[in-house]
C-alpha cells in the first residue's frame, strides 16, 4: 500500500493567558485501565488469549462495565453481546458521537489490539461526562464483541449487529460445533432478538474510533498520529486438496497424488498474489493435513487464508487469479482442487469531516499527523453501513500485532486518547450549530 506524504507538525496557539484551556484525558487512569484489562487472559509464556464468548471475555466485559459504574456511567449489555456506556443524564433521543472497538483478541496477541480503542472510549466518555457543557451529541462508549473471531467465525459480530446485518435464522456455531445461542446468552446477550442490537440509521451522528497502528509507518515516519483514509477490504477463503493416501515407502514418486505437495504450490501461488501485485497482501493462516502421519503420503489438505487491498475490484481480481492457479495445481500434480470464498468485506474510506476534525484536534496539541490507510480490518468498517466513520491511529513499535510483542509507548497512547477527545468535543460542539452537516 502506498502511504501518503507527512503533514507537517503544527505547534498549538496558545489562549489567552497562555494556557491551553481545553479538557485532556486522565493519562494515569487510561494506561491503568489498559493494564488492569490485559491481565485478563494473559498467558504465562506471555502473549493473551482473551477470544470472544469465552469466560475471559465475559471477565473483560464485568470488568469494563465495573469501571464505567465507578465513573457514574451506565453500562449494558446488548443482544448481540456489546457493552454500551452512556452518561445517566443523557439526553433522550439525542444522536450519538459512538465511540469504541473490541476487547477480545487472537491467539496469543497482544495487550493493546482493540483494548485500546475500547479504554480510550471509555476515557473520553468519562471527561466529557464530568463537564457542564452542552452538545449536540451523545458520546457513548461501546465495546464490540467478536470482532476477531478467533472462536466463532463471524468477524464483527458486534458491529454487524449493530449495523443490523446479523440473520437470527443462521445457526451459529463455533468452529469445534457449540451453539453461539447459550454462549451468547451467558454473556448477556440474545440471539433471538439480535434485531434489536440495531441502531437506526440517523441515530449514530459519528462514529470515531482509537486504535494501534498495527504497521510500521507511523514509527518509522517519527509521526505520533495517523489519520486513517481508507480501511481495507478483506476476502477470507477456504482451499481443499483431495489425492490419495497411500504407503510413503512403496509408492513410487511418479504415481503419487499427493495433496501436500500441490498445498505447498498453492501456498506459493497466494503469496505470490500479492508479490506480483494483484493485490496489497495475500496470506495462507492455516493448514491441516490428513492422515497426519509420517509414513503415509496426504490424501487430504485443508488451506484458510485471505486476501486483502483498498480496491474492491482488485480484490475480484485476486479472487479470479487464485481460482485459475487452484484449476492449473489441481492438473499438475493429479489432485482435486476446490476453492471456496468463506466471507468478503468491502474496502471503506473514512469521511472528509471526520478525517479534519481528527487533523484539527492534532494540531491543536501541537502533535504532526500522517494520512494514511488501515491495513488491518476493524469495527469502523461495518459501522460505516449506517453512520459517518472517522479513525485515530497511534505508532506500533516495530510495527508488530497480533502477537505477545504487540506495544505502544505510553505517551503516544496518551496522546492519541487526548485526540480523541478533541476530535469528540468538537463533533459535539459542530452538532449544536444550524445546518451541522456530517
């Protein structure tokens, strides 16, 4: 993907009397917050496995909600599992600047995935609630649920309530068979109303969310903020490989079928996808073989991967391409090869107004920003169905996610809370004046 240029650093102009009037987060409650949540889960060979509609996320989501209670806020569960805070004086009826992402996590990944984006929302919400202001918004917090979906292949599970795009006449399951419709139920939700986890179009005015960057650019650019412009589209697929199973000692290499061996080229050919540029990156995540053993050549080979760009007809294009190299290995080595595509999500770029308020907030902290794309999916995405979305990335050292080394230093996660917060005020500040437009 190709980043666009450095804005340049912008020093704040200072008020009258020389002080900067403006509210800031509580920087020791923020990095508090994020370590308290990073024990649930945590793994003792480090790394947290903290999946969704599992009792680690139901311990996230008490704690989060015991905060939010010791903040005076009030906090629910919805149907589709999302935690939703909002200030007790909230006015009735009053669109929402809705600000959040997740809290569960991959395999072994990191402290700050979603968590941060979550706690950040939190903080904010909490700032702004202690303050004798009117706005034309409602700042409510939310944490989504399964945005990973590390348990349960549904990603955005929360968000896609939330948008209204979840079918309640699906069986949802896990991938080892349990039923989401218990597990949902414990904690708090309701699979046969998931209906009513949808807000109406018109009544989320914004939605703006924190989050790490996730990629090196920020770090290596020396930029403490990114302005997210577009956020990447996604196509996962599943790619099965039937040959023959047959005695690995006695059968001569010129009569084997053997399903590995044509898996390793698929392999290849995916990464290849992206090397020769149809699309921004293409990964194989998991491989199961049959019978699994030593001796015995594989009959049977099972590929997951996905296939991600910001063009939404590049990403057609790469699916075409693996479908043609799928048929070519499949007549190589005298296996059957079928392709399946398990689920597409749609590159989305963020909304003007949003991407200058965030600039704009920067700026007033005296803080340069870097515009540039979201190689990582997130929640934003499926909220942009029914509401404006805006995003705040934060530098990742060394540019790793998803893993026990995940990190951010604590000044930056401050700083980019404190931008959010900006970002959230003046939203609510443009909202009381006639004629706001989004």
């Amino acid at each position: 993907m190709t980043v666009p240029p450095v804005t340049a650093p912008v020093p704040i102009a200072a008020p009258p009397g020389g002080l900067d009037q403006e509210p800031h987060v509580d920087g020791a409650r923020l990095l508090l917050g994020i370590a308290e949540l990073a024990e649930i889960g945590a793994l003792p060979t480090g790394g947290i496995t903290r999946l969704a509609f599992t009792p680690e996320e139901d311990r996230a989501r008490a704690y989060l909600m015991e905060r939010a209670r010791r903040a005076d806020l009030r906090a629910r569960v919805d149907e589709a599992g999302n935690v939703v805070i909002r200030r007790r004086d909230a006015e009735p009826g009053m669109p929402a600047l809705l600000m959040g992402s997740h809290m569960d996590t991959v395999v072994k990944g990191g402290r700050l995935d979603g968590a941060y984006g979550v706690l950040a929302a939190l903080e904010v919400l909490t700032v702004l609630a202690e303050r004798d202001e009117p706005l034309g918004l409602e700042p409510v917090a939310i944490a989504f649920t399964n945005e990973e979906a590390g348990l349960f292949p549904y990603p955005f599970f929360g968000s896609r309530g939330v948008a209204g795009t979840l079918d309640p006449s699906l069986r949802y399951s896990s991938r080892d068979g349990t039923n989401l419709r218990p597990v949902l139920a414990r904690a708090g939700g309701d699979l046969s109303r998931i209906r009513d986890a949808a807000w109406a179009r018109g009544s989320i005015g914004a939605y703006l969310e924190a989050h790490i960057e996730q990629g090196p650019y920020l770090e290596r650019a020396g930029i403490p903020v990114g302005v997210v412009t577009t956020i990447t589209g996604r196509v996962t697929f599943d790619l099965r490989i039937q040959g023959r199973s047959s005695h690995a000692g006695t059968t001569p290499m010129d009569d084997r079928a053997d399903a590995l061996v044509a898996a390793s080229h698929a392999v290849l050919a995916v990464e290849d996808l992206a090397r020769s540029g149809e699309c921004a990156v293409a990964t194989v995540g998991q491989v199961e073989s049959h019978p699994d053993q030593i001796n015995v050549i594989p009959g049977n080979v099972r590929l997951a991967g996905e296939i991600r760009d910001l063009s939404g007809d590049r990403l057609t294009a790469a699916q075409a391409a693996l479908a043609r190299v799928a048929d070519e290995i499949g007549g190589r080595y005298r296996v059957r090869v079928r392709v399946r595509t398990t689920g597409r999500v749609e590159p989305v770029p963020t909304t003007d107004v949003l991407r200058q308020v965030v600039r704009d907030a920067a700026r007033e902290l005296g803080l340069a920003t870097m515009d540039l794309p979201s190689g990582a999916g997130h929640d934003a995405q499926v909220v942009a169905e029914i509401a404006p979305i805006g995003m705040v990335f934060v530098p990742s050292r060394a540019g790793i996610s998803h893993a026990p080394e995940e990190d951010t230093d604590p000044e930056q996660l401050v700083t980019g809370a404190d931008v959010l917060l900006r970002a959230a005020l003046e939203l609510c500040r443009r909202a009381r004046e006639p004629g706001w437009s989004r």
